[in-house]
C-alpha cells in the first residue's frame, strides 16, 4: 500500500472547472497503488453518489468530501465587494453523521447563502461540524489568505477558532505546492503555527485533472465557463500545469521534508468510514382516515370506486382485483397508490387536466379504479406484471401528465401536504455533446467561426453519437484532421471534455418526495427559477430508495381545456372529455385522410403517411399506430406485414394455434411487449412476472441469461405439447422481435389523447383551432403552420382589432380572431387595460 491518499480532488461536478471524470480518476487511483481518494467538488455534491457506487465497485475506499465557501460575514450578508468573496475549506465525513452534516451545510450554502457562490458562515459550521474534518483548502482559504496578507497573529486566531469548532484533531493545516510563488512561504508559515498550536499538516495537491498534459484540457474549461479565448490575457488561469493527481512518490519528493503531513492522509482516510445504505425504500406515509389500514383503504376505495364507475363486475374483475391488490400488500406498496391517488384526485377537483395514463400503470386495475388512469385494462387487454413485477421488487413508477400551465400547482399541494423540506424537483445536467463540445472548443481556441462550423456539421445529427464514431465513418472529417494540426488540437481537446456537465438546470418532470426531511439523504440547491431542486439526479434518488415521480406538463392537455372553455363561451353547451363517443366516423376519417396537424403525436409528414395506408377504424388502430411508429418497426417489415394483414391482402401464418390469441389483435406480428410476454407465459408455462423477466432479458440481450430462460421455454412448450423444433422456431422469432416490441399500456393510453385531439378538431374545428393557436402564440413558425390549416378547413383567419380582439385567439362568426397577445411586444397588461375600455364603452 502507498503511503498517500489524495483528500482534495475536483471531478467533473466542479462544473467547467474540474476536468477529471470519475471513472478516470479512479482507475488512475488504483494504478498507482492507492488506497483512497476523496471528491471535493466545488461548494457542490453533485457527484458524491456516484463516485461513492463507482469507488467501491474499483476496490477504493471512497471518501466523501466538498471544497465549501465561507461567507466573509453572515451568510445572509449579501452586500456588493463586501460579501462577495468568500474563502475556501475542505470538509471530510469522518462517519454517518458526518456526512449528514455535510449534505445540511452544502444545501444551506445553496438555499440560504448564495450570493456569487453557495456559501455557509461560521455559526452554520459550529452547528453542523460534528464528524466532519476540516482542511485549510487552497491560497484561497481563510488561513493562508491570511497569511499571503502577512497577517501571522490573525492567521493563528483563526486556527484557534477551526480548533474549538472541529476539535485539535479533526482539523488540519493543509500544505499545497503547485510552485506558485507564494506557497513555500505559507507552507512555513502553515508548518510555524501547527508547532505552536499543536494542529496537525496534512499534504494535498487541489487536484483538476488527471494528467500534467490536461492542465490545457482544464484551461480550455475555464475559457468556457467564463466566456473567454485562450488568447484574452485578462482572465482566470493557473499559472502551472501541477494541479493534476500525481504520484505517491511525486507527492512525497515533494513534501520531502513534512514527512508527516503525507502519512497523515492516510491516517484521515482510515479515520472517514461512510457508509450508505442503498436500496431500502423510504415511503412517505400517507395519513389515513381513523382505525383503519392503508391496506384496508385501499381495497375500499377500489370498491367504492367500481361502484360510482357503475362497471359491471365479474368473476374476472374480482380475481383480477384481489390478485394486484395481493401483490400491491406483498411489496409494500399500498401507501404509494394512495399518495399518487391523493394529488391526481386534488387535480381533478380543481379542474387541472389529467392525461388518461402514461407508461406501464395503465395495465393497473387498481390505479383505473383509483382514477390514476382512465383505462379499464381488462378491455384493453393490459398487463399488470408489465407495471408491477412480482418476481422483481422494484418501487413502482407512475408518471401523471398534467395541464403544462397548471402542473405546478399539484406540486405545491404535494409540497404542502407532505412538508416543504420533504418534497423537491429533481436536478438534470446539461452536458457537452460532440457538436457542442466542438464549438466550445473551437471559439476558446480562438478558430475562424467558419472552420469550426464545418467540423461540427460533419458530425451526424445522431443521439448520442461520439466525436470518435463521428471520426470513424466520415471520410471527409478524417481528411481535415490528418491535414491540419489546428483541427487536430480541436478535436483532441474536445474528446476529453465530450460528455461532461456543463450546466445544472431542473428536470421537466421530475418530483421527490420523502418521509424524512431530504437532507437526511442528499444535498439540495436552488434552481435558475428560485425553486427548491436536488442536487443528485433521477438515478442517485432511485439508487437512494426515495420515491421519485413525474408530473409531466403536457401542452395538449391544456389545448383540450381551453377548446372545452370556448365550446362553452361559443356555443353555450357544455362538452367533457369523459362525454365524448370513441367511435365516431367523422373523426375517424379525417384520421384516415392524414388531416392530423395540430393532433396530439400526428403531426409529421411521416405518421400521416402511415395513417392513410393504416386508415384506422378504432382506437385499437391508434393504439397499434403509436407502437408501429418507431425506427426499429419501420425498418424491420413490420409495419408492412401488419398493414396488408389489417386490409386482408395476405394470410395470416401462425408459427402453432396458441400464438392465434395472442397475436391476431395485431394480425400475427409481435407488436406489445405484452405479447412477448403472454408468448412466454402462455406457451412456456412462465408466470406472467417471470415472463416480463424473459422480455427484459431479452431487450437487453443478455446472452447467458437468455441461454437458460431458452432452456427452460422449450422444455415448457413441450410439456405444453408443442413439437421442440416449433419452440425453437418461437423463442428466435420473440428474441428478434422483442427489441422493437413497444408498451401496449402506453400506448393505449396515449391512443386516447390522439383520438380525443382529434374528435375536437374534427367536431368543434373553430374552437379546437383557436385553442391551439394560443398554445403556440411563442412560435411564429407554428402559428403561421396552423393559420394554413385553418385555411384549409375553410375557417377565416381575422386581423388583430383593437374593438375585437381579445388577449388569445377566439372563434367570431364563422372564423378566428387573431390574439393580440400574438402582436410583438403588446403586453398583457396594456390589453387588460384595452379591454376594460371597451367594457366601460
């Protein structure tokens, strides 16, 4: 074992400033020998989770750590040039309470002290200093700022006040030596008062990157974070190329003469001894109604339920019925349905929209008679082991659409239902993509706009595709790094930071909500908005265990609402969503006919080339038309079988009689997953969570795993009575097929907004184009799309009038009067005012 261990590290979360990515610094790590390494991100956590799973799978010791900000003052104190430069400290979990308080002080530097930067104070500190250790950070840390400034006596007060916060032993004078030209005389300086009050040396080297050859990688980053070139002499730099993760022999010639202050690295990291507990769930508990159980509520408001619905109920519904609600009691997770049940009901009772179902809880009875989702599975013939996999203890995951200009709303009642520090939106990080890391790079080196923009449109408009994929199949791109060293310099550099975060900024869905304060678990943050956000992502709160949701906004809802509202004002009738036949003719031939613009998912060229040779009857067609709608099934001669199957142009072969009910819905091609599924169970002899195991298996192609689920499928078919060359000959087919299968509960689900969309424009065409021009008045190259719609619906498009107009679009006469919130800079203030005029004549 080496005798050092790097304690002061910037990874990637030290956003455009630190530029060693995880991963990488820790195999480096392991290379040479060392046995720990510490993360100490810039007054953030963002990578703690992560770095903790990823060390310990790498057989090194992790430690938790944050290079905090401490305000010069209050932390509350917020006053120009005199609160705006904060000092540096490094903070260490020694154990669990360590870390507890180090996520409290991070999420109270980020909530209560930002100003420039996420700052605590030293009261905030003594509060929360328990388990941690503390080090003097860099030349920006308080004490060798002090003693840059030649304030020895000051220097050593403020050691005396570190001592009593953190006690001797837990805080540490750290020795830096990137040969800057003021260390040496710090570090003698830092040596003199750990004599004098008997304070221990620690030795880091502020780690940025991982090798000396990165320091222009990193300089690069800073140019980007500030928005300067590498050319601008008046910017932010580190004058060394030191700052990189060297060596225990490199770090110990040159702390050569502290010889103490290398092994007490080591004697920290033995000292910090984190550890998580991953994985258990942390439910929020729902407050239930006097002497009853959550489990008993439950069963009780599904009954309750079935009978409002006035649903007839059979010996299927009731098997069914008890047979989720069994599964919901083993997995523990009756609460979660009562919780999601709780907001979409608060929604409903304030006429906030919400979608008829989203993803695999669609193939719920429970959360149909909870009226999570509008879709009775039964009908529709969905899964339940599709959502909620007995074989597989996972959280449930239920994601609600809402109206886009209400959504907020629902996550203020579920904040003030289960308490403001117990519920936050979810972090997200925008990272450098090729074509975006080329132009980043390119402008900081100072390249012509015109070479850098040649490079980057030579990388495919793919998603997720790399710079070296993009070099590998593109001659041309190939060609102009072999000729000119300055494209070589550019892509070199922008290989190494293709993939890191570039910004923090809040989750478009993304909601949690715990049963103890969050700071319990993880750090928060403030976001752009001035909300309340997390500072792990949706993974670390999953890996975490805590309930994680998405209230997603979702723009038709909204243009449904309002198309309802001006039924009303237009025609003076009253239309509901839930009032709308699913069969209507009318509807269904304008889908036939490809007249889709502005209908929810029907809007390219496309899928309205798709419709008309689909030309669907029901909403089993639209449902069938969502899952045949995606690359793989395009290319695959899905759609091709299914369509003249659907038409009756070619006979349908079954591969054995039992595939006959499964597949003939979808005219013998495997189209659900849920097909896959009932395949396995059926003809297997699979229970239908072990077969939603096989389809996993199967779309990840995990090749050892599937070896043994095709053992055991034919052996089942055959007890089965089907021929073993038959059962062969099906499990190939459903391996094929199974990467391009789609969710038949999502599906159906969305089957219905595309068929409600459409009922309106083809029925009430005046109010449903009006409503949609005011959810796009933002975007002049949509209005301008729906105004020629209109035109050829025969419906008038009328110039703004100042008599006339309202603030949106709104039917007059047999047309549509243009809003004047649609007029460049009009306000809505000024329009208030207009309006109010005319009222009072």
């Amino acid at each position: 074992m080496q005798n050092f261990v790097h304690l002061h590290v910037h990874s990637q979360y030290s956003l455009l400033d630190g530029a060693a990515e995880i991963g990488s610094l820790l195999a480096k790590t392991k290379q040479l020998g060392m046995p720990a390494l510490a993360i100490t991100d810039h007054g953030v956590m963002y990578g703690s989770l992560k770095f903790y799973q990823q060390a310990l799978k790498a057989g090194i010791k992790p430690i938790m750590g944050c290079e905090v900000y401490v305000a010069p003052r209050a932390l509350t104190d917020k006053i120009p040039k005199i609160d705006e430069n904060p000092t540096h400290l490094v903070l260490l979990a020694m154990d669990h309470r360590g870390y507890q308080n180090l996520l409290k002080l991070v999420s109270i530097a980020h909530i209560d002290g930002f100003y420039y930067k996420p700052r605590i104070d030293m009261d905030t500190l003594r509060r929360y200093s328990q388990g941690l250790i503390g080090l003097t950070a860099c030349l920006s840390g308080q004490i060798p700022r002090l003693l840059v400034a030649g304030k020895y006596e000051e220097a050593k007060k403020q050691l005396l006040w570190f001592q009593e916060i953190f006690g001797n032993a837990n805080f540490y004078l750290e020795l830096q030596y990137q040969q800057l030209a003021e260390q040496r005389n710090v570090n003698r300086n830092l040596a003199k008062l750990a004599r004098e009050c008997g304070a221990p040396l620690v030795a880091t080297n502020d780690v940025h990157y991982l090798n000396r050859e990165d320091a222009q990688v990193h300089d690069v980053l800073l140019c980007i974070q500030t928005g300067k070139t590498v050319n601008d002499t008046n910017r932010m730099k580190f004058s060394t190329a030191e700052f990189y993760l060297k060596s225990p022999a490199e770090m110990a010639e040159i702390f050569n003469d502290y010889p103490e202050a290398l092994e007490n690295t080591l004697k920290i990291a033995e000292r910090c001894n984190v550890q998580l507990e991953l994985g258990k769930l942390h439910m929020p508990k729902f407050t239930l109604p006097p002497e009853t159980t959550a489990e008993r509520y439950l069963e009780e408001l599904c009954r309750q339920s079935a009978v409002d619905k006035g649903i007839t109920w059979d010996q299927g519904r009731e098997e069914r019925l008890n047979y989720e609600l069994s599964i919901i009691n083993q997995m523990g997770f009756p609460g979660y349905f009562l919780i999601v049940r709780d907001f979409v009901h608060f929604a409903k009772e304030r006429q906030i929209m919400v979608g008829p179902g989203r993803g695999s809880a669609a193939g719920s009875l429970v959360a149909y008679l909870l009226g999570i989702t509008n879709l009775d599975p039964i009908e529709y013939g969905l899964l339940f082991e599709r959502f909620l996999n007995p074989e597989r203890i996972s959280m449930p995951d239920i994601d609600i659409d809402f109206c886009i200009e209400r959504r907020g709303e629902v996550i203020s009642y579920v904040r003030q239902k289960f308490g403001e520090d117990r519920v936050a939106q979810i972090i997200t990080f925008g990272t450098m993509a090729a074509r975006a890391a080329v132009r980043d790079v390119g402008r900081v080196l100072g390249i012509a706009y015109s070479e850098v923009d040649r490079v980057a449109k030579l990388i495919p408009r793919e998603l997720g595709i790399s710079i070296a994929d993009a070099i590998a199949h593109t001659p041309e791109l190939q060609e102009l790094i072999r000729n000119s060293p300055q494209i070589t310099q550019l892509i070199q550099i922008a290989v190494k930071i293709e993939g890191f975060p570039r910004h923090a900024s809040t989750h478009a869905a993304g909601v949690v909500i715990s049963d103890e304060p969050l700071t319990t678990f993880l750090p928060l943050s403030r976001s752009n908005e001035d909300e309340i956000i997390t500072q792990f992502t949706m993974e670390d709160i999953e890996t975490l265990g805590l309930l994680k949701m998405d209230f997603l906004g979702l723009r038709t809802l909204t243009v449904l609402r309002d198309t309802q509202a001006l039924i009303e004002q237009n025609r003076g009738r009253q239309v509901t969503i839930e009032g709308i036949p699913l069969n209507d003719p009318l509807t269904f031939q304008d889908l036939a006919d490809g007249h889709t613009l502005g209908v929810f998912q029907l809007e390219s060229a496309g899928i309205r080339r798709l419709l008309m040779r689909l030309r669907p009857e029901e909403i089993d067609d639209l449902t069938a038309l969502n899952a045949l709608y995606r690359p793989g099934p395009l290319g695959s001669g899905m759609v091709d079988d299914f369509i003249k199957g659907r038409h009756g142009q070619q006979t349908i072969n079954y591969l054995h009689p039992l595939l006959e009910p499964i597949l003939k819905e979808t005219y013998g091609v495997i189209l659900y997953q849920e097909q896959v599924m009932k395949i396995v169970s059926s003809l297997g002899g699979f229970s239908l969570g072990q077969a939603d195991l096989v389809r996993r298996a199967m779309g990840k192609k995990k090749p050892e795993v599937l070896a043994a689920m095709r053992q055991q499928f034919i052996e089942g078919a055959i007890a089965n009575r089907v021929p073993e060359q038959t059962a062969i000959s099906i499990f190939d087919l459903l391996e094929y097929f199974a990467g391009y299968g789609f969710n038949k509960s999502h599906s159906a689900a969305y089957a219905v907004v595309v068929y409600q969309t459409a009922y309106f424009k083809t029925n009430f065409p005046q109010e449903f184009m009006a409503a949609l021009l005011t959810s796009v008045m933002g975007n002049t190259d949509k209005i301008a799309l729906y105004i020629e719609e209109c035109r050829r619906m025969g419906i008038a498009i009328l110039p703004p009038d100042v008599n006339k107009s309202k603030a949106y679009f709104n039917p007059e006469g047999s047309g549509i009067r243009f809003g004047l919130l649609s007029i460049k800079n009009v306000g809505i203030g000024a329009i208030e005012r207009i309006i109010q005029e005319r009222k009072s004549g």
